[in-house]
C-alpha cells in the first residue's frame, strides 16, 4: 500500500545517508496508524543498502535483498512482548550491536512502539544511546512520543514528519479503498489514515459509528445503554477513545458552555484517556463499571 505522506521523511533520510550525515539515534515518533513501522523499516533498510539512492534503498542490492529475506544478520527488530518490552529484550540486542558487523556495514535496530519500554529496559539502552558502537544506528518508532522516557527521547535525533492534511487523508482514501464520504472523524481513534482503511475494510468502522451513538445516548439519557453493557473486551479501548473524542468534539461545537464547565469537561476527558493507557497496561477491569461511574461522573458535571 503505497502511503505518499513517508516519501518526503525517506527521501530527506537517504540524502542524509549519501552525504554521511547521518546520526547514531533517531526518534521516529509517526504513530503506526501513519505507518510509523512501516517507515523504521524503510529507514533501516535504507541504512543498509549498498546502492541507496535518493528515493530510499535500492532493493537490488545483497543487502536489499537479505533485509526482504528477513536474514540480514546486521538488522534487529525488537517488538513489544506483550505489553512491554522487557530487559532481556532490550540486554541481547545492545549485546549483538558491540559484536563485529558481519556485513562489514552499519548494525541496524529498529524497536517498535518504544514508549512501551520499562523503566528497566529503558535503563538498558541508556549505555547504548550515550556511548554507541562505531557504524551503529538505532531508530526508534514510537505511537506517543510524549510517553516515552526523556532520558531516552533526550539521546536521540527527531524525524521529521509532517502529517496528510485531512482532505489529503480523504483523497487518499477514496483512492485505496473507493470510499467517497467522509469517515475522517474517527482519525484520532484510529491513530491515522492507515488504520482507518483497514478498518473500513473490515467491520471495524461500523462499530466505531455505533459506539458514538452508543455513548452520545447513554450521556444523554444518564444510563448506559444496552450495547455499552454488553460490550465485546476486544472494543473497550475503542470504546474509550470514542468517548474522548465526542467529549473533545463537545468542547469544540458547543462555544456557549460556560467556562467552568469547559475545565470541568477537559479533566474528565483526560481522566478517559488516562484510564485509556493505564488499561494497555492492567487489562483486567470491570468494564461494566468503569463505563457506569465515567456515565455518572459526566452527569453530576452538569448538576453542580
């Protein structure tokens, strides 16, 4: 799927690589609905290849061709297990970056959704970020760069990137999955244009519009409705986004609220966000009445 917006971030990287101005840190902070993994790939793939031009690698090289084989024995990919990235992780891979390149090239690591490194894990790269190994490269893709430790932000480089702008995310769509109306208000649910095509390709999307009609009645009425009641696990983190950003849209529309209110209503909606990241982390909740003590919450707001 070819996503346009990345081009550009590419393009700068590589005539960074060509001209030998390159760092030995890099922050990507792209959520991965923009395709932020997709570009620490492509960025790392970049720093390998032998031909890179200044669209990116060359894809042809011996490098190029062992990075698509998943084989390149100087590239690391460090995943979340689970909802952490753990020491151990975190030891081996600044292990294999001191060891000799066996390509005689840059080692290259990419660890994804970095924000989700403990305070142990973090700690472990520190001695990496501050004294790295000679043709040592490390990018680090997060969804939230502001979650992340500024011991490890503070050690590394920025990407720059510059996000679609709505009607360009809209024309993309229209393009890579025919849809012709606008669905782009669920953007900040989705993280981006990327997860919101595979979610209109899927059921995903439906159940995003019912859940805000689900929410916008249970605050209405008071009560929680049915559907929130019977809730699948799998949508409360939907769920909540969704209840942000109609308390965000609130604030947003409705100018005449008066100003205590408004502060009122933004507490609140960082208090969903809040409970948002904390259960990334602690699963295990009564969703039942999480979501019936946010219904009564919201409703004493408008009482005092």
């Amino acid at each position: 799927m070819d996503l346009p917006w990345l081009t550009p971030v590419i393009g700068d990287f590589s005539e960074q690589l060509k001209s030998q101005h390159i760092g030995h840190a890099y922050l990507v902070g792209v959520h991965n609905g923009y395709g932020g993994e997709i570009l620490s790939l492509a960025l790392a793939k970049a720093a390998l290849c032998q031909l890179v031009t200044s669209q990116g690698a060359c894809g042809f090289c011996k490098a190029c061709q062992l990075v698509e084989a998943n084989n390149h024995p100087d590239f690391y990919h460090i995943v979340a297990d689970g909802n952490q990235i753990k020491v151990d992780q975190v030891r081996e891979l600044c292990r294999k970056l001191t060891s000799t390149s066996q390509q005689g090239g840059r080692r290259v690591a990419v660890i994804s959704n970095c924000e989700k490194l403990n305070q142990a894990s973090a700690n472990a790269l520190l001695k990496t970020l501050e004294e790295p190994g000679n043709e040592t490269l490390l990018l680090l893709q997060s969804d939230t760069p502001s979650r992340l430790m500024a011991t490890i932000s503070s050690r590394c480089q920025r990407i720059h990137f510059q996000a679609p702008t709505r009607e360009e995310i809209k024309a993309w769509l229209s393009l890579v999955a025919g849809v012709k109306s606008d669905v782009t208000w669920c953007l900040p649910v989705m993280g981006g244009p990327l997860e919101l095509a595979k979610a209109l390709e899927g059921d995903r999307y439906a159940a995003l519009l019912q859940l805000r009609k689900d929410w916008s009645q249970s605050l209405s009425s008071g009560h929680l409705c049915a559907n929130l009641i019977n809730i699948n696990e799998k949508q409360v983190s939907d769920a909540l986004k969704v209840l942000y950003l109609l308390l965000r849209q609130k604030l947003v529309k409705q100018t005449e609220l008066d100003a205590l209110l408004r502060v009122r209503i933004t507490e609140f909606s960082a208090k969903v966000m809040a409970t948002y990241h904390r259960l990334l982390l602690m699963p295990n909740v009564n969703y039942l009445a999480l979501f019936q003590s946010f219904i009564l919450e919201y409703n004493e707001m408008g009482k005092k």
